[in-house]
C-alpha cells in the first residue's frame, strides 16, 4: 500500500451459501480493481462473541477505497448493483457495517 490515504470499511456477513457467494467475489472483484479498490483481509469466522447484529456473521473482512466518493461510486454502480442481485443476495443472509475509517 502507498502513502496515501485510503477509506476502508470493515464489514461482517452471514453467508449461507459459499459457492455462490464465491460467484459474487469473481464477478464483483474487477469493478473493484477498476476503480483502485481492493480487499485488505478477509476472515472466515468459526464464531462470533459479542455483536450487536441480529445474526452471527461468520465472514469479516476489509475493503479498500482512494476514498469515500470512490465507495459510493462503487456500491451504487449498475453493474455492480446486477451482480450484487445475482450472486449476494441469495447467498448472505446477513450484512454489516461494523466500522469505515479513513487511513
């Protein structure tokens, strides 16, 4: 990572369907690449402690941006909003913003 800030969210799900949500990463990942984005961890969760979610996410991870106009610009994105239909929704249960901070 350079020396610039970046705008990171830390986001925690609940998917119930792998291969699917698998499908939703392949398909999501080069929009995001395309607009400098990118993941900076991601865990697989065999338990959640403490949370104030409805549901346990068993999925956690960092997502990158240059910054925030840059998030929106993704997240509201046609394309991606297409994929985010076919491939997310039906494999995550579960969805959350657990902090965005700017780095």
């Amino acid at each position: 990572m350079d020396d610039k800030s970046r705008y990171e969210i830390l986001v925690g799900l609940h998917v119930t369907d792998d291969n699917q949500y698998d499908l939703y990463r392949a398909a999501m990942t080069p929009l995001l690449e395309k607009l400098d984005g990118f993941f900076r961890y991601d865990f697989r969760v065999s338990e959640m402690l403490k949370g104030e979610a409805d549901e346990s996410y068993n999925r956690v991870f960092v997502i990158s941006f240059p910054d925030q106009a840059i998030k929106d610009q993704f997240f509201g994105d046609e394309q991606y909003l297409a994929i985010r239909n076919e491939f997310f929704e039906p494999s995550v249960s579960a969805s959350g913003i657990i902090a965005a901070y700017t780095i």
